[in-house]
C-alpha cells in the first residue's frame, strides 16, 4: 500500500519473513523520521542499494496505532485550519 501524509512518501509492504510485520519504505529519511517520532523505539534502516533506500520494520498492530494518530493528527489540522477561516472571514 501507498500511504500519502502532508509530511511524507510511504511504501508499505509485508516483511517475507514475518507475516506480523511491516516494511514501510520511503526515499526520503525525513519522511520516515516522522513516522519514528510516533513510534518510540523505532528505528531507521538505510539500504542504499534498493529502491527505497529508507526503511523500517513495525508490526501490524503497531502500524494500525500509526494509521490512527496520523488520522487524529490530520483532522485535528483541518479543524484548526477550518476555525481559522472562518475567524478571518468575520
């Protein structure tokens, strides 16, 4: 699957050698830096010969706490966002 934030690029695979877990790849580090700020414990591959030369390894379950703080996270910022619009159209 592709997931696309405001703050980056994802790849996201099945581990072949782990069906509980993930590889999320990204071309970019800062990409996935902020998906290991919500992942405390997480850490940062670097595979300069692949395609992605960024990679991490999460479980399923941690991925799907992932997918919902980036949800809550995004609507949190369209509801500011949409507040404030609203302040200057006063």
């Amino acid at each position: 699957m592709w997931l696309v934030t405001k703050d980056g690029f994802y790849s996201v695979v099945q581990d072949r050698g782990d069906p509980d877990r993930l590889v999320v790849r990204g071309r970019w580090k800062k990409h996935l830096k902020v998906l290991k700020d919500l992942l405390p414990g997480s850490r940062i591959l670097v595979t300069p010969e692949a395609d992605y030369p960024y990679r991490m390894f999460v479980s399923r379950e941690d991925w799907e706490k992932l997918l919902k703080v980036i949800g809550e996270l995004s609507e949190k910022e369209v509801v500011a966002r949409e507040i404030k619009e609203r302040e200057d159209g006063r």
